[in-house]
C-alpha cells in the first residue's frame, strides 16, 4: 500500500503541536529553588529521555510487525490511520517531557548562569527549542521503517528527517528571529528605544512591523531553506504558467517543492504579496497527474489567492494576537474568581500555587479552540471555495474530481477520512457533483464565506475595542487589584503561616500606595522567613525612595538592604544596596555597588549605567546629586 497524503497533515498538525511548545517555553517563570540537585537532575532527564525512546521503539517495532505479520500493507488501509495515531501520540507525549523538563527539573535554570545566554536570552531559547526538535528527530527515526513500508519509497532516514524539520522551520524561524533582534535592540545603546519598547504601545507596533515584514518577505526565506528549485521549462510549466495568467495570478516563481524527495502528491502557494509569492509542487503530483488534473489543481491554489484566503490567514494570526493579548487579563480574572478558589479548595491545594499551572493549562486550551476548532472551520471552508473555483476557470469540475480519484487511488487513503482543516476527499467530489447540476451552490458558499468572514471581523472589532478599553483604563489596575486582594486575604484565613501571601498582600499594597499596610504585610512574611532576599529588598527600596516622606528611614533602609545582599547579590537587589549607601550619604559604597551590579546584569544595561553616573557623580563631589 502507498500513501502520499502525509505532507500536508503533518504540517499543519506541526503548526499545532510547535506552537503549543513555544507557548509552553514562554510562559515559564525561574524557580526561586530548584526541584533537584544538579546531579540529580541529570540522572532524571537521561532516565526520561531514555524512557520515551524506548516506548516510542516499542510502538513502531510492534506497528511494523503487525504489517508483515497481517499482511496489513496489501489489504488493509486502516494501518496508515494506525500509524498517524502513533505520530500524534508519541508527540504528544514528546509535548508532556518537554514540560516536565522544564516545570518539574527546572532545566533552564541551570543554564541561567552562563554569560551569553544571559547577554542574548534568545540562545537560551533555541537550546530548548533544540531539545523538543530533539525527541521529534527520535520519533521520525524510530517511525521512519513503518513509513517506508506504508508509502513504498526509498525515501532515505535523512531526507525524511529533513523533511519533517522543515515543516517547523516556518513557524520556529520567525519566532528565533524576532527573540534575537529583539536581545540585540536591548544590547545597543539606544536608551530612547529601549523605553519605548518597554512600553505596551511599544511592545504591540513592534511586534506588528515585524509580523507583517516576516509575512511579506517569508516565503523567499522558506522556499530557499526547504531548497526549492524552479521548475524547468516545458509543457508542465506551461500549462501553470496558462492557467495563472488565466486566473491572473501573479507570482515570483514556479517550483519543485521537495518535500520528502517530492514523493507526496500535493501542491501549494504561498504568499501575500506577488513578488514573494511561489507556486509550489511536488514531482509526484506532475509525474502522477495528466494536463486537465494538473489545470485543476492549480486552479484550486489560484482560488486560494484571488478569493484572498491569504490575507484573511494573515488577519486571523493577527486576531489571535489580539484575542491572546486580552484574553491574559480574562484568565486572569478567571483564576482569582470565586468558583476557581472554591475548587482549589475542596482539592486541598493553594490558589497561589496552582495559578501559574491553570494559567498555562488555559492558555494552550485557548490555543487550540481558537485554531484546531475555529481557524479550522474557516479553512474548511475556504478550501471549499477554492475548490469551486474551477467553475469560474474551466466551467467544469470535472477534471479536479478525476484528480481527486486519482489521489485516493495511489495514496491509499479512504476517501471518507476528514482532517481538521479539510473535508474528507468524499465529501469534496459529493459537493462538487452537486455544484454541476445545481450552480446556484455556489454562490450560495460564496456568500456563505462573506457573512462568516465578516461576522469574524466584527467579533475581532468588539473583542479588540473592549480589551483596549479594559487595559488602558484605570479599570482593570483596579479589578485586578481588588480581586488577587481578595483571594490573597481568603488564602491567608487558610494560611496563616505562609509568607509567600504575606509578600504578595504587600506588593498589591505597594502598588495600591498603601505603604503603612505594605510595611506590615512585608514584615510579617519576615517573621515568618527572615532570609526572603526578595521582602528584605522591597522593604528596603520602599524605605529608600518612598514618595511619602514619613516612610524614608535610611538606617532601616541599609540594614534590610544588608540582609538581602547576604542572601542574593543579584543586579536589582545590589541596585536597591546602591540607593541605600547613597541616602546615607556614603557615595563611595553606593558607587561600588552599582559597579558590581552591572557586572552581574544580563540585561537592562543602561538602567543600570544611568545609576551608575549618579553615584560616580555624588562620590567625586561628595555631596548628594540634588544638589550638584
């Protein structure tokens, strides 16, 4: 049995599964204390790693044994089913290990000390982007017999590794891209953009600019990197080059696509714009095709560029930003509710502890709603219409259904399987039947796709206008405060005794400009943990630089100070040192420290610099700045 329906499904189901990584990397907060020794770490991740092999070897050598066993590959087409359940599963559980090194060994903490990965966080992140491409590379070389079997090909292990990374190579690309470009900004010595780019404003054009720039120009860097090369001339190119004209398309290029050494029947296109735009197929698809099939299909791509199915994927991925964005602040609220505590409570465990966990946990739910559910019914949709566009090229849709019959032929897959972002191969010969005897269907889709688009835009109008209000209004500092004020003081009816709740109480109140309830709150965390670094700094900062006059009391201010630098010399708690030095008029400490502050920063330079001029200043001359 062949089946060359893999591509396609891979790479979309990708989309899902790399994403879901990067979110679950992003999200990921330093521990205060590590889960394990370093030794021991180590001996967990290799037992883990060492674990997922084995059982992803298990599965596939019990796979193939029941193809030759059964003779399952000559008559029994439910075994590529079987074998894209493995896939699936097996990254999911690939997924699973690579949270659990991350939440439960804390692995990126032992690499938080080294200078280049503090300097450029964005290594730091391809490290660990490496790791998860790591067990998918184990997954494809322990499947790679099985897919051999089910396709017939002598595709080497190489080329079918190579194949599958590519599939992540544009969605992982543009993300690496923008973490460094964005770590070499915050490296120069550009303080005005710097401010900006901490601003939320800042932050949002930022990442539009870029968004927009990958989308334009991304597909020159894709097709380069999957090696794509352009079709030579002859009747193949002609009758593409025909039909594109015929549709007017415009394009940079017509190209081989490579994908697993071209053995998959499919093709594609990609790009917004026309001079970044490319036609892509595969050797399989020219090779297995005649000239109608051929016209057809490419009409099919065609009417994924003149009924604007690209933008409107552009304009999607920009709404989930924008969803995403506000939905921070729903979860948010969510967490800290009433119903949420009531549960925590009944399962015996803190609403503190359990909130960064729930927040991911909703977070990739979202995700997936959002794109596997929604996103999905509008591609489903959308390659319907792309599909009725044959009526508009060729009048007929006799030719793409031939097409269709054809790949259900060679590839082995049953006509009846849907996938998430298309409807199964039956059910798009059934519709294009009904439309040739019955063409009023098709302007019945087409406008069926302008009030569903347009019901999308409206939802993304309100949606957007109601987060911008909520986190540019005095609005949601205030709910937010008065909620996790609530829940805290909830918390610390059940626990009195823990500091944590104490600390966050005084920062709510800090924030609030409570200051004599934050002085409290943060006093009674030390009684509980006199050695929290994090409280002896906040108390002493708060005592060195309060707006309320009456709160400054210098000589309390440098003993908490003390206190926390024995704990942590850390930048920003030898920064608070520094400031504490200085209003006890002892400029020459207050300058040292800060020097030995901006040894230890990894980011954040200038902040650190500008502090720096103001003790040297004060220390030469001897008398407080204010003055100078």
């Amino acid at each position: 049995m062949k089946r060359k329906d893999f591509s396609n499904r891979a790479m979309f189901n990708n989309f899902i599964y790399f994403i879901i990584v990067l979110l679950i990397y992003t999200t990921y907060q330093p521990a205060k204390t590590t889960n394990f020794t370093a030794a021991n770490t180590a001996f967990l991740f290799l037992i883990s790693v060492f674990l997922f092999t084995w059982f992803t070897k298990f599965c596939f050598k019990r796979l193939e044994n029941q193809i030759f066993k059964f003779n399952i590959y000559d008559s029994d087409r439910d075994i590529s089913e079987k074998f894209d359940k493995l896939i699936k599963q097996q990254t999911i559980l690939a997924i699973i290990l690579f949270s659990f090194d991350l939440y439960f060994l804390n692995l990126p903490d032992f690499f938080s000390g080294f200078y280049i990965l503090k300097m450029i966080p964005a290594v730091n992140a391809c490290l660990f982007i490496l790791l998860f491409l790591s067990y998918l590379i184990i997954i494809w070389n322990l499947s790679n017999n099985v897919f051999q079997v089910l396709n017939g090909s002598s595709i080497s292990l190489r080329s079918y590794i190579i194949s599958n990374l590519s599939f992540a190579v544009p969605i992982f690309l543009p993300w690496i891209c923008l973490s460094v470009i964005y770590d070499l900004i915050f490296a120069l010595p550009f303080n005005l953009f710097h401010n900006f780019l901490l601003t939320t404003h800042g932050q949002i054009i930022f990442f539009m600019l870029f968004l927009f720039s990958a989308i334009i120009t991304g597909p020159k860097i894709i097709q380069k990197l999957w090696n794509c090369k352009p079709l030579e001339i002859g009747e193949k190119r002609y009758i593409i080059e025909n039909i594109c004209k015929k549709a007017d398309v415009k394009y940079n290029d017509i190209v081989y696509w490579p994908i697993f050494n071209g053995t998959m029947i499919t093709a594609g296109v990609m790009g917004v714009v026309k001079k970044f735009r490319y036609i892509l197929v595969t050797r399989a698809l020219l090779d297995n095709l005649d000239s109608s099939e051929l016209e057809a299909v490419i009409v099919h791509e065609a009417g994924h560029v003149k009924k604007k199915h690209l933008l409107f994927y552009v304009f999607f991925i920009t709404g989930y930003m924008l969803v995403s964005f506000i939905l921070s602040d729903f979860i948010f609220f969510l967490l800290y509710s009433n119903p949420v505590y009531f549960i925590t409570d009944i399962l015996g465990i803190t609403l503190v502890s359990a909130a960064p966990t729930l927040y991911i946990t909703i977070t990739i739910l979202s995700f997936i709603i959002y794109f596997r559910y929604i996103f999905a019914y509008f591609m489903r949709n959308f390659e319907r219409q792309a599909d009725l566009y044959v009526f508009e090229i060729l009048n007929s849709a006799k030719s793409l259904i031939s097409a269709f019959y054809k790949i259900i032929q060679i590839s082995g897959q049953s006509p009846e399987k849907p996938n998430w972002h298309h409807f199964s191969i039956k059910e798009r010969i059934t519709h294009l039947i009904r439309c040739e005897s019955n063409r009023k269907l098709i302007s019945l889709h087409n406008k069926k796709i302008r009030n569903i688009t347009a019901a999308y835009i409206i939802s993304i109008f309100i949606i957007g206008t109601a987060g911008l209000y909520l986190n540019f209004s005095d609005l949601k500092t205030s709910a937010s405060f008065k909620i996790t004020e609530n829940t805290l003081q909830k918390e610390l009816q059940k626990n009195p005794e823990n500091p944590e709740i104490y600390k966050l109480l005084g920062d709510i109140y800090y924030f609030k400009k409570d200051f004599d309830k934050t002085i409290k709150m943060y006093l009674a965390s030390l009684n509980l943990k006199p050695d929290n670094f994090e409280v002896l700094n906040n108390l002493a900062w708060l005592m060195s630089t309060c707006e309320d006059k009456k709160f400054i009391d210098p000589e309390k201010a440098l003993y908490f100070a003390k206190l926390a630098v024995k704990e942590k010399k850390a930048p920003h708690i030898l920064d608070t040192l520094a400031e504490c030095f200085y209003i006890n008029n002892m400029f020459y400490e207050a300058f040292k420290a800060e020097t030995l502050a901006i040894e230890l920063a990894p980011k954040n330079l200038m902040y650190y610099k500008k502090r720096l001029k103001k003790f040297e200043r004060s220390y030469k001359m001897n008398i407080p700045e204010k003055y100078l």
